[in-house]
C-alpha cells in the first residue's frame, strides 16, 4: 500500500510488486531457482513494458543496502536476457511478448557532495545529470508514504537536499567522457 501510494504521488501508472522478502534478498541469490524466477519477473517486466530506457541501483547499493545491490545485479542480468529470444522462451511464448531490451542502462549514482556529507560507498561515475527543479518537494512527499521506512526519512533528506535540483545517474557501458542532459539522449523518439 505504501508503495502504491507513492507511485500515485509521483504519477506513476504502472508498478508491479514481487513478492521477494524484504531486507532478505541475498538468499534470493543463494537458491538459483529462486534467483532464475527473479530474473525472470525481471525479463517478463521488460519485455511487457518495453522501455527505452532502464535504471536501477548501481552496485554499491546506493548507501551500501544489500537488497539494492541484489537488484542491482539482477536488473543488469535481466537487462541483457531480455533481448534473448532464448531466454524465458516459454513464459515469452505464453505471454505473447517478443525479446526487447532497453537501449539504455542507467545506475543512479550521487555527486561527490552527497558521497562525502553522508559516507556513502564509492558511486559509479556520473554521465548524466538531470534537473529535477521543482520536483523535488514531491520526492519528499512520495517518500513520505513509506511509513514502515521511517528509519531511513532522516538519510533521504539529506541526500534530497545535497543533490539540490539535480539527479545523476552513469550510463552502464558508456565512454568515461560522456556527459548528458537527458536520460533519452541519442534515442530515437518514435
């Protein structure tokens, strides 16, 4: 509920909810049928949706939260095995969806600013910064609905406010050069 309602908050229209454990997904990875399913709904998410665009946790797990660094690892799995016509070939047939992989792969990422104040874990290096201006109270407000994660309201804050009106993200596999104002740089926008 808190996450619908969070969504709902941001405008989001499509969220769907796995039903992993919480704060325990490193077991996910310990079982590899288990972790074969993950990526799967993972798969079947991109193929379905068949976004241009992806982004996840990079693999430090944002302050270090060993459930985003499993994500992370998955996504950038499923990310490459979605475009696999080999791969999940049966649920794909079942579902009538063909192979799609996005085009792009971001991490989210913070600046050096918000690494230092808040003794973050080294971030994947930025590519791509994004103004947020006037989004950001929203951010806040969407967060908000998590009450069950209260314990973390205070840390988010502060990266809230030491990013300021900008998001950053790295381009998974991008040149070391690369600096983007627009998460669908270089995409074709039909």
């Amino acid at each position: 509920m808190e996450l619908r309602d969070a969504a709902a908050e941001l405008g989001v229209h499509v969220l769907e909810v796995f039903d992993y454990p919480d704060g325990a997904l490193e077991k996910v990875e310990e079982v590899d049928a288990v972790r074969e399913r993950f990526i799967g709904d993972i798969v079947r998410c991109l193929r379905v949706q068949r976004p241009q665009v992806a982004m996840c946790f990079g693999p430090e797990g944002a302050y270090g939260h060993p459930d985003h660094k499993v994500v992370s690892r998955l996504t950038v799995q499923a990310c490459t095995l979605s475009g696999d016509p080999a791969a999940y070939e049966l649920e794909a047939l079942a579902l009538g969806v063909s192979p799609w992989s996005p085009s792009k792969l971001y991490f989210q990422t913070a600046t050096t600013m918000a690494v230092e104040s808040l003794k973050l874990p080294a971030q994947p290096p930025i590519t791509t910064r994004i103004s947020i201006r006037g989004f950001e109270e929203a951010k806040l407000r969407a967060f908000a609905h998590h009450q069950t994660q209260t314990q973390e309201w205070e840390p988010l804050r502060k990266f809230v406010e030491s990013q300021g009106a900008t998001e950053v993200f790295s381009l998974v596999g991008a040149p070391a050069d690369l600096s983007e104002d627009d998460l669908f740089a270089g995409l074709d926008s039909a």
